[in-house]
C-alpha cells in the first residue's frame, strides 16, 4: 500500500514558505483539505474504525483580513494542525506497516504448511497396509500368467474376463474388481466362469468391509446356481458376511447348510470351516462326509 507515500506528498505541499507568502484563509483552507483526504484514507484503510483521527487541541484560527500576514495566533493554529497531520501520518503509515509484516508472515506460514502437505501426499504409501488377510486363494485353474499374443492359444472370452477380475482382486484392489466381474458376469451369464465371477465378486466386497453387499450377491449366487463350481465357496463366505454383520445365529444355519448340501466341498473350505464356526459361535458342527 502506498498511503504513507500519498501522505508524505500532500505534507510536501505545506511548507514553511508557503505559510509565510500565503494569506491565513489559504493556508487554512489547505490544512482542512489535507485533514479531510487523511480521513479519507483512514477510512478505506480502516474501514472497522481502527484508528481515529484526533483533532488539535487548539480554537480556531481567525484568518486576517485580506492583504495583511498572518498573526501570530493563527500562524501557531495552523502549525499545531500541521503537527497533529504529520502525527496522524506517522501513526497511520506504522499501522499499515504492521499489517504488512503480519501479511508477510500469514504467507510464509502457508507457503510452508503446503509444502508440508506435499511432502507428507508423497510419502504416503500407494496402498495402505491391511489389518488383516485370510490366507490367499489359489484359484486354479482359471489364473494364468499372460502369455505373448504369438504363443498364447485362443482363450475362452469368459474365462479371461474372470482373469481380469482376479488380478484386481489379487492386487487389493477390491472396487475395481468388484466392477469388472460384475460386467464380466452380465456379459457371460451361462458360462461355468459365471459362478466363479459372482463368488469373487462378493468376497471383493466382503475384503472391501461391505459385508451387508457381499452377503447379498454370495446369497444370490448360491440360489440362482447351486450346481454352479463356487456355489460352495458362496455358502462359506455368506457366512464370513453374516459373522461380519454380528447376525451369527443365521451365520451358523449357512455353515449347517453347506455341510449338508456340499459334503464334498473342497478342502480349501472344510479346512476352514470349523474356525468359521467357532467365530460365528456355533453349536457342534453339522456331520460332514469325508470325500
């Protein structure tokens, strides 16, 4: 802000020649002006009414008579107004210096809390560590490392899209897995991949801690196609969901049911299954048969 500047430049204009070759009424008429725009200023630069402009504590001058100097009086009137200018002005230009430095400071402060923040965005790690994984599914046959496009045979559409999907999964990135197998399970719906597909899917919801949508899609899936190859696996993680929903009661008939439906469940589920029961606290388990 440049008012001191505007202030130092109106003071310029009262000088002691101009007091002593002037007539009073003129030289007064410039000391009023000259209040009148340092108010002005204050205004805008205070607008909350910060400062106040204080008035000399003298009378008013008496300007002579046309043609005459100035008395005495009035010559002292006019310095005192002169002085109490020059001592708003310096009051003045020192607030708007202070305000200045606490500006300077506010920016240096900012400046520095982003470069914390981006110091702090590029540390973070990409994905954050989980709390806790089950041990993680082999589910062979259906994952294959990609092979070149020079040796790699014609591929079931369904069975590489199921591929897509788990790989997605695989890397935690459970949303996005959950979107591609539900469009690969809409594109592909009478395939032996579909069951594989909507079993994935609800178990990357369930990863996801959205246990309530993954109950919902594994329950379907089991319904919709009981003979399907993850029908099984569905059973099982509904119940992972129904535990996770605290509706253990339930949980426990869906492990019951999957003993009883899918005795030659695979290993991978049986070997779990007792624990299951355990968190779900269950009764004894239901007879299972040995496969």
């Amino acid at each position: 802000m440049r008012v001191h500047l505007l202030g130092l430049i109106l003071l310029a204009s009262v000088s002691t020649p101009a007091l002593a070759q002037s007539r009073p009424d003129t030289v007064e008429r410039r000391v009023g002006r000259l209040e009148q725009e340092l108010r002005a200023v204050q205004r805008r630069v205070f607008p909350n009414g910060t400062t106040q402009f204080v008035e000399p504590e003298i009378g008013a001058a008496t300007p002579g008579r046309p043609g005459n100097a100035a008395s005495g009086d009035a010559l002292a009137g006019l310095n005192a107004r002169v002085d109490s200018l020059e001592t708003q002005l310096r009051a003045l230009t020192g607030q708007v210096e202070q305000q200045g430095y606490r500006m300077g400071q506010i920016e240096e402060q900012v400046t520095r809390l982003r470069a914390d923040l981006g110091t702090a965005q590029a540390s973070r790690p990409a994905n954050p560590p989980a709390v806790s994984r089950p041990a993680p599914e082999v589910e062979a046959p259906a994952f294959q490392e990609p092979r070149t496009p020079a040796t790699a045979p014609a591929t079931d559409g369904a069975e590489e899209a199921y591929n897509a999907g788990f790989r997605l999964w695989d890397q935690r990135r459970f949303a996005e897995a959950a979107t591609a197998l539900d469009a690969a399970a809409t594109r592909h719906p009478n395939t032996r991949w579909t069951s594989w597909m909507r079993n994935l899917q609800g178990r990357a919801f369930l990863d996801d801690n959205k246990p309530a949508t993954a109950a919902r899609i594994l329950l379907a899936n089991y319904q919709d196609n009981p003979r399907g190859e993850r029908a099984a696996d569905s059973l099982y993680y509904l119940g992972q969901s129904l535990t996770r929903l605290n509706r253990r009661t339930e949980a426990c008939r869906v492990y019951d049911e999957l003993a009883q439906v899918y005795p030659q469940m695979r290993d991978f589920i049986r070997t779990r299954l007792p624990e299951a029961r355990t968190a779900a606290r269950c009764g004894a388990a239901a007879a299972t048969t040995s496969r």
